[in-house]
C-alpha cells in the first residue's frame, strides 16, 4: 500500500513511527510518498522522490507514456503506472481515502486494509496531521486538527492534481495502444477500425477513479475545492463520497457546487452518529449543524443525500462503512460498494422528497 502524506517523516525510525505528528518542515503543501507492507507489524519504505532518466524511460516505453525522460519526473509517476496497472489486472476501482480527526497512522493503514477486504479497492490514503489529543485534550486537540485540515487542503488538491494528470497519462498510451491493434485488423477499413477501438477501450477502461472523505477530511475537503484552479473542480473521480461529514450543513451547497464527477457525488448521514454530536458541542460559532448528522437544509443541486440513520447495525457509530455495521448488514456493504466502486450507490432506495434525500 502506497500512502500520500504531507505529515513530517521520521527517517530513522522504523514502521508506522516514520509518520510524524506535525506537517512536513518544508511546508504543509511538501508531499511525500510511503510504501507500507505488512499485515498487523507493518513495514515502511520513504520513496526517493526523484526518478533516474533511466526508469523513466523505461516507464515511457512499457506504459506508451506521451512523455519526455529528460524532464524531472518523480516516484509518483512510478507509483501511478504501478496502481493503473495493478487496478486493470485484477479488476478492482482505486479509491483515494482522507481519512478525519484524531486517527494515528495504525487507524489509517487498519482502516484501508479494511477497505481493501470489504470492496473491489485498491486503496490511496492521503494522510494530514491529525493525531488528535484523546479525550483528555478534547476541545484544543479539536481545534489543532481543524487548523491542520485547513492547512493541508493544498496538499490534497496537489495530490488529486497528480492523480488526474497521470490517470490522463496512462489514459493515452492505452489508448495509441488499441488504436493501433484495431488499425493492424481493419487496415482498410477506418470505420470497423474505430468501433473494434471503442469496444476495446470499453473492455479495457473498467476501472473507476473515486474519493471517499470521513469526518473531518470532508472539511479538509471543503477548503481544498475552494480555489478557482481546484483540481476537485475537474472531472478527476467517479463518485465522490462525503461520509459523516465534519463540516457545516448551513450553507454547505456553496462548497459542494465547487465538486465536479463523472457520476455522483454522495453525502451519507447518521442523525445518531456519536462524533458529531460531540463535534456539535464544541465551543465556537463556526460548530452549526453537522453536515454528516442533520437532515434539514438538504439543497444542493449537485448531490445525493442518502440517510442510513436507523439502518440494522449503524446505531450511533461515525465510520458505519466499516466494521459491524456493514458486515451485519449486507444491504448495506453493497450499497457502499456501489459507492466506492463508481456505480449508482442509490439504487433501490427511497427517495423523499420532503427532505431531499434517500433513506436506507
């Protein structure tokens, strides 16, 4: 597994210790690459961020990259071509997963893993820092996390930039590719050629691009799509799934409008869910309405509301995409899978519509 982070990066250590607490001392927008392996001891490798000329030309001819291997390229290109490549052989959708508040690396690689076994996924955590301070620091560890995800929306919109740019990359070497298989069977025939290459490309373009924000990264979120230049702003995912969204419902389809998919973006709610009530209580005037707990005020045009409060399992819990809640529920997990996996996650449920919503 490959996490992105902007975290500061502890070298000498070894496992998950090599992930600080703070943000990188270059910057919060610095962003490094982490290869972790293992399955409960987990193993670290910091990637060196630069590629030799040579591996980029040997990424150039195996992946027919439209590039030039005399420019400065670095590990994420590598990373790319081995997650697209990876994704296509054995089916599966990548997911890019920012994770919320108060989750020390063990959280995020346990949950991802997770995520893994539960859906069709190969999953990308993008992790800020967002250690927390447990319930003895409460409202000031809150408040440390919040200034950390407002920080690290650059980082984020950085990251999803880089995803669309060699996605788009990969995209055309596939495409010359299969445009000229479909040349050498219809050589005399431009018409037969260019249906063999749409069916091709079809066959072969299966796999989905999707974002999954919890918690707080949905605030993280929010600012990241702030910019007129925002890569959220581009057609880089699928789906987009807010899920137990930390952020402010009152006016929350100002921000929301910024999101552009290619198919859906969902915001999933749990009146019930414990952490954002005690999110609620936090002092401050910015703390309204959770937008991942409140069915009012639904009303932006460009997203789909989907209320799981109730649903056999969710109870009071914040992260009812994993854990009990879904393995007890299998209604529930498909339609989660549907979600993360680019499909229309809210086939077959009730749409109400006095609340603008669909309900589990």
């Amino acid at each position: 597994m490959y996490v992105v982070t902007n975290r500061v990066l502890h070298e000498g250590r070894g496992g998950l210790e090599v992930f600080g607490k703070e943000p990188n001392p270059s910057g919060p927008n610095e962003l490094r690459l982490v290869e972790v392996t293992g399955k409960t001891r987990f193993t670290t490798t910091v990637l060196e961020d630069r590629l030799q000329q040579a591996e980029v030309e040997d990424l150039k001819k195996r992946y027919r990259l439209p590039i030039d291997p005399q420019e400065t390229w670095f590990v994420s290109l590598k990373v790319a071509c081995e997650l697209f490549e990876r994704a296509r052989r054995e089916s599966r959708h990548l997911l890019l997963f920012v994770h919320g508040y108060n989750n020390d690396m063990r959280d995020v690689i346990t949950t991802a893993k997770e995520l893994e076994a539960l859906y069709n996924v190969i999953v990308i955590p993008f992790s800020w820092p967002a250690d927390g301070g447990g319930q003895i620091e409460g409202t000031i560890a809150y408040k440390s996390d919040k200034d950390d995800a407002r920080a690290s929306a650059t980082a984020l919109h950085r990251t999803i930039g880089l995803m669309h740019k060699y996605h788009s990359l990969l995209t055309r070497g596939l495409q010359s590719d299969l445009m000229e298989l479909a040349r050498r069977k219809h050589p005399d025939n431009r018409e037969e050629a260019h249906a063999l290459f749409t069916r091709l490309l079809e066959r072969e373009c299966k796999l989905t691009l999707n974002l999954l924000c919890h918690s707080m990264g949905n605030y993280l979120a929010k600012y990241a799509s702030k910019p007129g230049t925002s890569s959220l702003r581009q057609l880089v995912f699928d789906n987009i799934a807010m899920v137990a969204a930390d952020a402010n419902n009152p006016g929350h389809e100002e921000w929301l409008g910024n999101f552009l998919t290619r198919n859906r973006l969902y915001v999933v709610i749990n009146e019930n869910d414990y952490a954002l009530k005690w999110s609620r209580r936090k002092p401050g005037g910015e703390q309204r309405e959770r937008l991942g707990q409140h069915t009012r005020n639904l009303v932006s045009g460009n997203a789909n509301y989907i209320d799981v409060t109730g649903s056999k399992g969710v109870g009071s819990d914040h992260s009812y995409f994993q854990g009990k809640p879904v393995t007890g529920n299998p209604s529930l997990r498909q339609m989660f899978r549907r979600m993360f996996e680019g499909g229309n996650a809210e086939a077959g449920l009730t749409y109400h519509m006095d609340r603008n919503l669909y309900r589990f």
